[in-house]
C-alpha cells in the first residue's frame, strides 16, 4: 500500500463522501458473499440496488452453509470443537452485536449435518477444488495463479501443501519439490543438533537467558487447544523457537513468536492425522515424521518471518509503523469511531501491539486461524500491509459498540475481542471488508492524507 | 459524575505491574479483578489491563492495573506505562532466585519513568510451591526495608494475600494522596478521560507530591 503514511495534499473528502464510501463499501461486501465463488480480488461489482446489511439474515445462512460444505475432514471436529467453547461460556449480550452474528452463530450450531441441503454450494465448492487440483497438477506451479485461488481460503487437505509453496519453502518445480525438502528438513536437524543439542556450558548467558523464556512459554502458548499441551509438541516447539531465534540474532526470542507457530504445527500434522484434532495420537507418529513436521514447520515460520524482519527487532519498529497506520486508517474510514477514541484518550498501541505481534491469533477463536492465515500467506509480502487492513475491518465491526463505551470499557473490550463463537461467516465478513477497503484507499493514496 | 451508580468512584489510581516473565502477574491482576486464576494463562503481550473499586475508609477507589509484559523486548513499550502510574507492585517467583534479583532492576526502571513518591509493594508469589522456595521472607524483607517499599507474599493460586497486597497499595496511595486533599471526584471533566491519574508523570503536576492538580 503506497499510501500509508499519508502524504498529498488530499482530494478534500468531505466526511459525508466517507459516510458513503462506508456504505457502499459494506453494499460491497454483502455482493462480495452473496455470489461467493470469488477468488475476492475480481468482484467489485457494485450492486445498484440498496442492500441493507442488517436484513441480511438470508444470506449469511447461504454463506455459512456453503462453507461448512467448503470444509472437509479435520474441520468436523471444529464444528464439534467449536460448539463446546459455546457452550462453556459468553455471556447473551456478546452475541448481541449484529444481528447477522445471531443467525450465523445459531446456524453454525447445528451441526455439520445442515449441509446436505445446499447442492448449489457443493458444486461451486468441487469447482474450486477441482481449480485446486489443477493448479497443484502443473509441472510447475504458477504461484501467482495459486495466490488468487488460496486468498478466499483453501481446502483443509490442501494446506500443508499449498502453504509450503505460498511461503516459498517448497519448490513450485514438481520434479525438484521432494527432493528440495528432504534437503531443507535435513538442514533443519543439523542446525538443532549444532545449536540446540548441547550442553548450556556451551552458551552464553543470553542464550540461556533465551532459552529459559522459550520453555518458559512453551506450555503456555495457546493453552486452550489441547494439541499444544501435548509434551512433544511442547518439545517440538521449544525447538523450533530456539533454533530460530539463534538464526536471528537481531531479534532473538520475542514472546508472542511462540504463538506463530502453532498454525503450522496444526497443518502440519493434520497431513499425517485423521479425524478430529483432539483425538490425534501424536505418539503414534514416527520420530521421523516429527521430525520432518519440525522442519516444515521451522522454515514456514522462518519465511513468513522474513517479510516482517523489524516487528521483533528492539523496540519493535514494525509494529509500531502498523499500529500507526491503522490508527490513520481508521480515521479515514470512521471518524465518529476515531474521534471517540481519541476523546477518551484510548491508544491503538494499548490493544493493537498484540492484534500485529500475534497476527490477531490471540483475537479469533483457533479453529479459525488456519483461514486466516490462508489470506495471509496469499498475501505474501504484501501481508504487513494489508494486515493494517485486516484490523481496521476486525476493529470497525464493532464500531457501534465501541461509541457507547467509555475508556475502560474501551480497552476491555478491545482486549477481550467477543469473537468466541465466531464462525467462518464472521471471518469472512471481516476479511471482505478489509480487502473492500485495501481496494478503495490503497489505489488511491489521497485517502488516507489528511 | 457521568459514569452509571456502579461506577461512582473518588479516586482513580494507576497501579503497575512488573517483573521477570512467568512470575504470575497476570494471575495477580486476575485474582484480584475478577477472582479468577488459570494454571496456564498465556503470556501477556505489551500489556494488559483490568480494573477494580475498593472502598478505603469511607471513600470509594477505583484502581486501573496496568499488566505489563515481563520479557526485557516488550521494555521499551511497557515503560510508557509507568508514566502517571501511583502504585506498583514488583513482583518475583519466590521458587526462582533469579527473578528475585531482577527486582532491583526493576526497581530503577521503575522510578526512571515514575515520581518519587510512587507506592511500591514488593510482592513475592507462588507462596504456595513451599517445598520449591529459593527466596526466604527474610531476605526479601531486607530488600525491601533497604529500597524502602512494603513488601509481602503472595500466592494468586491458593488466593492468599492477593487482595491484602492490592489494597494495601491503594490505601497507602490514597493516604499519600488524600493528604494533598486532591479530590478528583470534584472534577468531572478529569474523570471522563479514563485515563486521567496523570499525578505522577514527571511533566504532570503531581496529586501525590504536590497536589492541586485540577487548579489548573
């Protein structure tokens, strides 16, 4: 995005021309998901007719069917998953934002079951994995072609191997693919045995220092899903994290990488694992599939951590130019939201370091994040930028909510987003909007001047 | 006032919380806000923030507790926290000599970005793992005799002195502050801002030291 800091003059936009962009922008969204076949970027058609976004209900049964149709395997058991977190608490009023959400979320609740029923979604969704299929086929993947299909989110039993090529890790070349990995994996244990296998004699004060913090964190990185409690992931994660943050010494271990990974332990091991995530037997697996999980996993985090170098360096720059530009975002597209804060003395840094040193793991139940990150990985280098986007969305769908709450409440609320009975619905709400958004300010940078 | 019955106050105090990471500070803040305590929370990010009224003598105060990260990366964005904050406890794992020894440079952090004045509770936890202690009372009553603050231990698992070092700290702010007759409550157009304890902050007028601030 060329026009986050601002700059220009600006093309003057009285704030009722941004009360209309908004408008036409969730207009936008709502024909987004209506006719959702998208790989997103292509449809910005503007529908001519008004579309109320509240009297959506209709609708965001159709899209949450076709996306439980979307879901194969593993994600059963996040329905299932999902509908025991529901249960065990959230208050009434949480899920009392938008009445789309109470549809959604109601639906969501019955069941994989309601599938059935919606043959049109079926056929769209084999149309996309056939697209899938084809694009993996080719001697040699086209990732740019591969970008656009991932970004709307990708069959689960695709993952790991998509993610591998999005991120740079696999070979897009067919022929050299096997062979470049089993180099890498191979790679990979050589760098653990020479930096992580041995005796704390050997390391200075600051590695033990590091590693007491990594295994510190390791037993509580995403407690609430019972994979990670698992010891030899524990152990695969300590690994991993200390490996890496040798390899970088300008940042090192920060708190929060720990989270970076879980995502990928998840797709990793769900490529040798059937069912439902909380009955996998990890010790079923060979030490050599671990093994090869660990290194899939170690380099995946260490190319998405190459394109965002200084968020964990000191002081963490990166983060901070994010939260500044989300701050500036959101003045542009909701001023009574933006002058609200600012009157209460709210800081975005006060919730947003987290939602950018987590990539919003932390905000959005789990069994959502693999989606999430689908478009991150799409995104590509393009991700810190649009992650700005992807807040501004998140932050906004509250923006009712946000005007009648002063500081405190403010600032506990933001910290303890009401996203637990999320479902891919609301993501994907959230995810249109901010590529909605992406399009309309980004492609003209005068938007965001001031 | 603005604020609905319940969130009638006198006093609003910025409190802080610091020390070395996995020390049981969140659980702390937990504990005391909302009695609540999990085994494995996860580790806090930047900071975190909760709030509770409590009553000393006959006024009502309200605390804002600023969680912070304890991991030396996460400094230089959780000491601009500590600005406006009255209160502190620094905290220590009474199972992890370490993290008792990093209190001093806590300390200096501390009162680098903080008045002078500020209420400082020495707080040792996880009392309740006996048979693990690394650090004696007795020592940490020397340190803290020494670095003049209060000091007292804590478990947040077995809830034991959790509200006594939390109010302890509030009562002692409020009669620091009480004594400079700097009745916040009389200012409505102070409270709403929320964040408006500024009475430590170096550029700030101070309620604690020099009170008056809402002359201006």
């Amino acid at each position: 995005m060329s026009g986050g800091g601002g700059g220009g003059t600006g093309g003057g936009n009285p704030s009722s021309n941004l009360d209309w962009r908004f408008n036409q922008t969730l207009r936008n969204v709502q024909g987004l998901l209506q006719s959702r076949s998208f790989p997103g970027k292509v449809l910005l058609t503007r529908k001519s007719e008004p579309l109320n976004v509240h009297d959506s209900p209709v609708h965001s049964k159709e899209i949450t069917r076709s996306y439980s149709e979307n879901d194969r395997g593993d994600e059963h058991a996040c329905s299932s998953h999902e509908a025991e977190v529901i249960s065990s608490g959230r208050t009434a009023s949480d899920t009392n934002l938008q009445k789309p959400n109470i549809s959604t979320s109601n639906n969501a609740n019955t069941p994989p079951d309601a599938r059935g029923s919606v043959s049109g979604a079926r056929a769209t969704d084999s149309a996309r994995v056939a697209k899938f299929t084809k694009e993996l086929s080719r001697p040699a993947v086209i990732l740019e072609k591969l970008r656009e299909l991932s970004w709307s989110g990708i069959p689960p039993y695709m993952r790991p191997n998509i993610w591998r090529l999005l991120l740079g890790y696999a070979s897009p070349n067919t022929d050299r693919r096997e062979g470049v990995l089993a180099r890498k994996r191979l790679e990979y244990v050589d760098c653990v045995s020479q930096y992580y296998d041995i005796p704390d004699s050997e390391r200075s004060d600051d590695e033990i220092n590091m590693l007491r913090q990594i295994s510190v964190d390791c037993p509580r990185t995403v407690p609430d899903v019972t994979l990670f409690q698992h010891a030899q992931i524990q152990k695969s994660l300590e690994r991993i994290l200390y490996t890496w943050a040798i390899r970088h010494p300008a940042s090192g271990y920060v708190q929060g990488i720990n989270d970076l990974v879980t995502p990928f332990l998840m797709v990793f091991f769900s490529e040798h694992l059937n069912g439902s995530m909380e009955n996998w037997s990890i010790s079923d697996l060979s030490p050599q599939i671990i093994s090869n999980i660990e290194a899939d996993c170690y380099w995946c985090l260490s190319k998405l951590l190459d394109g965002m170098q200084d968020h964990y360096t000191f002081a963490q720059p990166g983060i901070q130019r994010l939260v500044f530009r989300l701050r500036e975002l959101v003045r542009r597209i909701d001023e009574p939201v933006s002058r609200h804060m600012e009157k209460h003395g709210l800081e975005f840094l006060q919730f947003a370091f987290r939602w950018f040193n987590c990539l919003l793991i932390r905000e959005i139940p789990f069994h959502l994040v693999t989606r999430l990150w689908d478009t991150y990985l799409a995104e590509g280098d393009s991700l810190p930028d649009f992650l700005v986007y992807i807040s501004a969305s998140l932050l906004l769908t509250w923006s009712d909510k946000l005007l009648k709450l002063d500081f405190q409440e403010m600032v506990m609320f933001l910290q303890h987003l009401p996203t637990l009975d999320w479902t891919h619905h609301e993501l994907e709400m959230v995810l249109s909007r901010a590529f909605m958004w992406h399009t309309m300010f980004s492609s003209c940078p005068s938007h965001l001047a001031s | 006032m603005a604020y609905r019955a319940d969130e009638e106050y006198d006093y609003l105090f910025k409190v802080v919380l610091i020390g070395d990471s996995g020390v049981g500070k969140s659980n702390l803040l937990s504990r005391f806000a909302r009695n609540e305590f999990s085994i494995e929370s996860k580790s806090t990010i930047g900071v975190e923030f909760a709030t509770r009224t409590v009553h000393v003598d006959d006024k009502v105060v309200k605390a804002q507790i600023w969680d912070t990260a304890g991991q030396e990366r996460y400094r230089a964005i959780t000491s601009a926290y500590y600005r406006g904050a009255v209160g502190a406890l620094v905290v220590y794992d009474v199972t992890r000599h370490a993290t008792f020894e990093n209190v001093e440079r806590w300390l200096k952090e501390l009162r680098s970005h903080t008045d002078p004045s500020i209420v400082v509770m020495l707080v040792g936890n996880k009392a309740d793992l006996r048979h693990l202690r690394a650090v004696s009372p007795e020592d940490a009553e020397v340190f803290a005799e020494k670095e003049k603050t209060f000091f007292m231990e804590t478990s947040a698992l077995e809830s034991l002195n959790v509200e006594n070092a939390f109010t302890e700290v509030l009562s002692q702010i409020y009669r620091v502050t009480s004594k400079k007759a700097l009745d916040v409550g009389d200012d409505t157009a102070v409270l709403p801002k929320g964040q408006t304890i500024n009475v430590g902050g170096k550029d700030d007028v101070s309620a604690v030291k020099k009170g008056g601030c809402c002359t201006t």
